[in-house]
C-alpha cells in the first residue's frame, strides 16, 4: 500500500494540550498513546483527506473550501474502536454541517484510490495497536472528560519528504 499524503487540520495550544492530556493518561497506564509515535511531525490532528497523491490544485481547492472556515469549535462526542485485534482508539468528534459539507466537497474532487475511505470520520487519535482485550483499560483511563477543541490550522503532510506545511491559518 503506498503512504498516503494528507490535509490535516490542527488544534489550537489549548485543544492540543487537551489531546496531549489524553496521550499522557494513557501511557501513565501502561497503555499504548500516540506519544509512543516518535516521528517529528506527530501532532494531534483531524484527517480531512489522506490519499496516494495530493496535487497543487487540490491544496487551493482544501483552502477555499476548508480553510476559509477556520476557525472552527468541534465537540468531542465519544470514544471509539477502530480495527480487529488491535484497534486504534479516537474521541469521534462533532463538527458543524458546514465544515462536514466543504470536506465532502473536497473528499468528492481528490483523486481517488483504493485506499480511500467513503464518508468522513472526523476524530482524534489517541492511541494506536491497542490489545482488544485492553479497551476497557482505555476507557477507564481516558474517563468521560467534555473535550471542546478548536480547529484553527489546514496542513498538508507529506510522508515521502516527512514534512508538514502550512496551506492556511485562522486569522
């Protein structure tokens, strides 16, 4: 499968802190959390779009549609298990139809792959390869805790230059 670029958007300081809160009580358990990702990049996100291929067209497409929503206040409306085994665990999140339909739009003019998801999951991860028979662990750890994050930057990563780059900030 090839690595797939992607339009991200981030959290400002206090929605970042917030996630990064939530790495550090799971790994004060003893349980998988992205702070075990080591990668320079790594950062709270919100995957708008990860495919094969990001052209130019579609960064200015990402702009107008996306980024001229920024900044945006989403709500985070549930844990949840993505995977067999291991699963990868998020805080779905809630987000206002507006940005849902400008990511559609979006998702709708990317070039397509076979890697693609259909739809838009908006979440947060928060941890990666955890043991099936460890959710509950997670879920303890984690509690019910009101995570309220605002989206305030649009980036593109590229995992084949291991780089992130800014396409638009709120103002």
């Amino acid at each position: 499968m090839p690595r797939l670029h992607a339009l991200e958007l981030l959290p400002d300081a206090a929605g970042d802190a917030a996630v990064r809160a939530d790495w550090q009580r799971l790994r004060d358990a003893g349980l998988p959390s992205m702070l075990d990702h080591r990668g320079s990049t790594n950062s709270p996100h919100v995957t708008v779009v990860a495919v094969p291929e990001i052209s130019a067209a579609d960064e200015a497409r990402a702009v107008d549609l996306v980024g001229a929503l920024l900044p945006v206040t989403v709500r985070a409306s549930g844990l949840t298990l993505l995977g067999g085994a291991q699963v990868t665990v998020a805080r779905l999140l809630d987000v206002d139809d507006a940005l849902v339909r400008a990511v559609l739009d979006l998702r709708a003019s990317v070039a397509t792959s076979p890697e693609r998801h259909r739809g838009w999951l908006p979440h947060v991860s928060l941890a990666r390869r955890v043991p099936r028979e460890r959710t509950q662990d997670v879920v303890d750890a984690l509690g019910a805790g009101e995570v309220v994050l605002t989206l305030t930057t649009l980036r593109r990563w590229d995992p084949e230059a291991g780089t992130v780059r800014t396409l638009g900030a709120a103002h």
